[in-house]
C-alpha cells in the first residue's frame, strides 16, 4: 500500500442554513453537519464511515466526491487539492471519483435501457464508446455478474440487487480510482447484501480502487472493511484499523453501537462452547453425586446406622432387614 493517501480530507467542516431562522437584520442559523472531519483512504482499501443516522457520514461522502461544496476544509486527490476546482478539472475528479447511492431505483433513469444507463458517464465526459455501446455495455453487465443480452432491459425489469449491480456497472464505465458506495447495501435482503458485498471485493482486487464505504450496519462493516472511521454528531470519534476498532474501542459511542448488533458466533466458537457446556455439566454432576454421597454418610452417622455386614445387607430405610442380619437402630 501507498503511503500516500488517495483521496483524503483535513478539517472538513459543512454547514446548512436553519430554514425559518432568517429575518430582516439577521442572518439565518447555521447547523453543522459536518465538523472538522479528516480521513486518509489508500489505493486498494475499504475505509468504512459508520454511525447512527443524522451522524454526517453520508454529507461526508457527498463532500469527499465533490457532489456538494464544502464550508471549509480541504479534499486532496493524489495530494492536490480539489476542494475548489470547476469545470474540466471538476470533471476529471467526477470521472475519478465515482458514487454508488443507496437506492438503485431512484438513481437509474426509469425510462432508459441499461445500455443507455451505463453508458452514460462516458457521454457526460465526452469520451468515446470502446467497441460500440452495445458491446460496451454487454461487457460491463457481466463484470458485475448479470446477463449481457439484458442490456435492452429496464430498471423496473429487475430485483434490488440486479438494479444496485447495474449502479455499480455505471460507476465501473469511466474507470474511476475511487469507489464512494453511500449505504449501498442497506435497501438490499441479507442474503443480497452478501452478494453485493463478495462483487465489490473482487472488483476492488482486480481494478486496485480505494472504497469509500459509508454504512450504519456494523455487520456488513466487519465484512468489508479495511479501517473504520466511527462518526456521530458530525465528528469523528474513533478510527484505526478495522479489527482494533471491533475488538478493543476505545470511544464509549463506538462500545454502544458495537453493544447493539446482534451476533452470530461462527461454527468453531459455537462447537467450543457446547464442549464447554458438556464439561461444565459433567463437573456439577460429579459435585452434585459427591454431594450427596457425603450428605448420606453424614445421614447415616447422625442416626447410629450399625451394618454388621455391609456387602449383604441392605440399607437402613431401604426395605425390611435381613434376620440372619438384623440392623438396629439406637436412639
């Protein structure tokens, strides 16, 4: 990995106007979203920005592509600043910073083919179609896993996850260096996230992008992610590599929501601990029977039991005494 930083930000800082609280002789209140925010994300590492919703993890996205403008602070790509760049310059940072949103139906034109969707940022930057854009577009399909021949299709043709696969086929087009996916799993079924999840990885390992991940799903997170940057508020709180941030935080909102998500122990923990469970279960029987062997002898001497033969005959209280052996009881 780089030491340098792909794409990173220092003192990020982005405010809103308050609607209703401007008058005549006063300006309207400003609402931070974001609050001197700063991250460094390397070539060919997932940086996961979590946090509860309202957190600035998203505004944080929108800033770092250049979607929105920032109040202050700086956004470098390779170390130049592109926090203030316009026209060509502002659409080579579009074409190096690519978005995936959250919802894939609200972000495909309905009224357009796949093959015009994908297509599309490389007629936004004025670069020609490889090959025609039919093939182009067949290619791109199969690299996110659908069937080329549905280039012809709709979004409205397709499930969630075929939508977000189509998003992502966008995004690959003009072959960008930075991959931003805003809670691009979130809207998707379990089992669809996984798939998603499995794609982005290995595109990441064959095209080297740096991931800009933002999720609330700290599940998902632990899958994907490289190193966590944890937000709340507007600030980042926490952030280091993925597995000291899971098992050992150090913020107590990071402990919060790490105490929220429910877990499910992998087959191997699983199988230690009903070993456990046995080992503890045969213990406290073993106590329990040496209890009650040592509750029985204390029993047996508290009532003067006098077993003339103790192989033969049988317990006192057990049934009637044998008369070549009678057992007597003293008070």
């Amino acid at each position: 990995m780089s030491t340098e930083p792909l794409l990173s930000a220092r003192g990020l800082v982005k405010e809103f106007p308050v609607a209703g609280t401007a008058g005549l002789l006063r300006p309207a209140r400003r609402f931070r979203a974001v609050d001197d925010v700063a991250f460094d994300l390397h070539a060919g590492q997932t940086l996961a920005l979590v946090g509860e919703s309202g957190s600035g993890k998203s505004t944080t996205a929108r800033l770092a592509s250049r979607l929105i403008d920032v109040t202050s602070g700086a956004v470098r790509l390779d170390g130049r600043d592109i926090t203030s760049v316009t026209g060509a310059e502002l659409l080579e940072v579009r074409r190096q910073v690519q978005v995936v949103f959250q919802d894939p139906f609200s972000s495909l034109n309905p009224r357009h083919t796949v093959e015009r969707i994908v297509t599309a940022p490389l007629r936004y930057q004025k670069r020609p179609v490889p090959g025609g854009t039919r093939a182009f577009a067949q290619g791109l399909l199969e690299r996110v896993g659908l069937d080329p021949d549905h280039v012809s299709r709709f979004p409205a043709q397709f499930s969630g996850g075929q939508a977000q696969r189509i998003g992502i086929a966008r995004a690959l087009a003009v072959g960008p260096r930075v991959l931003v996916c805003d809670e691009a799993v979130s809207a998707l079924d379990v089992s669809v996230q996984a798939q998603i999840i499995n794609l982005l990885r290995d595109l990441q390992r064959e095209e080297g992008f740096g991931c800009l991940f933002i999720a609330h799903d700290l599940a998902v997170v632990r899958q994907i992610a490289t190193t966590v940057a944890v937000m709340t508020a507007g600030r980042v709180v926490e952030a280091g590599e993925r597995d000291a941030v899971f098992d050992d935080p150090q913020h107590e909102y990071t402990r919060t929501l790490l105490a929220a998500v429910p877990r499910i122990r992998p087959e191997w923990e699983q199988a230690r601990l009903r070993n456990a469970a046995k080992h503890e279960a045969a213990h406290h029987e073993a106590a329990h029977h040496e209890a009650a062997e040592h509750e029985a002898a204390e029993h047996d001497a508290g009532v003067g039991v006098d077993r003339t033969d103790a192989d033969n005959g049988p317990s006192a209280g057990n049934g009637p005494a044998d008369e070549d052996n009678p057992t007597e009881v003293t008070a």
